[in-house]
C-alpha cells in the first residue's frame, strides 16, 4: 500500500473500475452487487471490500464429468 492510499483508503468510481479490471459505466449499473461507501452523493470504494466482492464471486473448478467417466472405467 503507498502512502496515498493510507491516507485516502476510498476511491473513485475510476479507481475502483481499474482495481476491477472494468469501466466506470460498468460500476455505475452494478453499484448495487459491488460494495460501496456513500458520502452524501458521492459514492467510495475500499480495497478490502473490492476484495471480499471478488472472492465471493470467484468461481472454484469442480472434478469434471469427464474425470469422474474416467473413474467409472
């Protein structure tokens, strides 16, 4: 983490849509699945939670049919 970050742990819609790999737009219409802060009008990030919405989201691979066929033979 750099300095500016531990001083301002919130970002922008901007900087949360690069952490994510996204465009702002897209953060716009999703703002309600991805966890944010809102100050008055304007609407923060943290990494952590960036983080968190990730893992939960992250898909793990299971055994595939096909391994399990191979196991039956």
């Amino acid at each position: 983490m750099t300095d500016d970050e531990e001083k301002n742990p919130l970002l922008t819609r901007d900087e949360a849509a690069a952490f994510l790999g996204k465009k702002p737009t897209w953060l716009r219409d999703h703002h309600a699945e991805v966890p944010h802060i809102k100050i008055g009008r304007d609407v923060r990030y943290t990494r952590p939670l960036l983080e968190e919405y990730l893992e939960a989201n992250t898909i793990r691979p299971t055994a595939s049919k096909r391994s399990a066929r191979s196991k039956k033979r």
